[in-house]
C-alpha cells in the first residue's frame, strides 16, 4: 500500500485530504499518513483524522513512499513541486470517486481532481495543477503544469491555460481561448478574448485590470 504524505495543512489541503481518502473508501492502494506543514501553530493538529505531523523539512524522518501538494498558492505550489522533485519524491494524482476524466484524458502527476469536476476527452493536463471542486474541463483542453481552475469554472472546448494560471470561481472561457501563463481570471469573468501572459482580467466580457 502506498503511504501518502499531503504537503500543507490548510482549509485547500482537509478537501485533498477527503479526496485521498475517499480513494481509499472506494479501493485505491493509497494510505495517508498525515499532513507536513511549516505553521508551526498546526503541529499535533487532528485534521479529519490524520496528524499535522511537523514542518516540511522532517520530511525524512516520516516513512512515505509518495506526496501530494496541497496548497493553493500556484507559485508556492510550484516552488515546492520542483524542490522534491528534484529530490527523488514521487507524486500522486489525487483524483476524487466523484469526478469524470475521460479515457484517453492525460493527466500527469501531482495533479488534483476534486469532487464532481469533468474532464472530456481530449484534454491534457499538466503536472501538479488544480481542477477544483465542480470544474469542468472540455474537449482537447490543454491545462498547464502547476494552473488552478477553481470550483465551478467552465472551460468550453479547445481551451488553453497557460502554466500558473488561475481560473477563477465561476469564471467562463468561451471555446479555442487562450489564459496566458501566470495569468488571473477573476470571479465570475467571461472570457471572450484572448488572456496574455501575466494579465489580470475580470468582468463579463472580461477585461484587463492590470498586467
């Protein structure tokens, strides 16, 4: 059985942690053993049943055989993604019972599904990215390394994300756009143009509100 240690211990990282352990319940080879991190606040912590262990840097001495990243902050997230793996650490795709991906979806590792999110045929996601609770990713979408689509966006099919980029709550991405890297799409947004890289967007239609 593979040992599962959630890096983060925040509000993001207890809905990872139901995921993972929902696919336990439903017969993956996973177990969690807890959570790492760096708020010192958390320490000894019981969140739904697992300990906030220690900081990240006691990584070694807490016996595991794979991580998954469980913070929000897509640079952070990123930041940490690329230090372990540098390290030798592997990586899971948690992905909730509840979500459709279709067959021949790529998703790659260190990649979180939540509950209810669709993912159609076609699509590519990319390492360590977010497709949060409710999303819904269409056709031959190509979703970057370390992005978050947050819960109820909709993403019409041919879509590109760029890697970092953040979709947010509700947004909607009208077919064949483009969300440049580490770029924002606001609450709620339509996007009906393309997004460039770094931009921050928001509004129906949306629109720059800086770069």
């Amino acid at each position: 059985m593979k040992r599962l240690l959630i890096i983060g211990a925040g509000g993001h990282a207890q809905v990872v942690a139901d995921t993972v352990l929902r696919m336990r319940d439903a017969g993956a080879d996973i177990e969690p053993v807890g959570y790492l991190d760096d708020d010192p606040r958390l320490s000894g912590e019981i969140r739904l049943g697992l300990p906030v262990i220690g900081p990240l840097a006691s990584i070694n001495a807490v016996e595991h055989d794979a991580l998954v990243i469980a913070i929000g902050n897509n640079r952070t997230r990123r930041m940490v993604y690329e230090r372990w793996l540098d390290c030798g650490e592997r990586f899971v795709v948690a992905c909730h019972p509840s979500a459709i991906v279709a067959p021949d979806a790529i998703v790659a590792v260190g990649t979180v599904i939540g509950a209810r999110v669709v993912v159609n045929t076609g699509a590519i996601i990319g390492a360590n990215a977010i497709l949060n609770t409710g999303c819904i990713i269409e056709h031959h979408n190509r979703i970057g390394a370390h992005a978050h689509i947050a819960p109820g966006a909709v993403l019409g099919g041919d879509v590109i994300v760029g890697d970092g980029a953040l979709v947010g709550i509700g947004a909607t991405v009208l077919p064949q756009r483009t969300v440049g890297e580490w770029s924002i799409v606001g609450g709620g947004a339509l996007v009906a143009d393309a997004v460039a890289n770094g931009a921050v967007v928001a509004g129906v239609p949306a629109r720059p509100l800086r770069h």
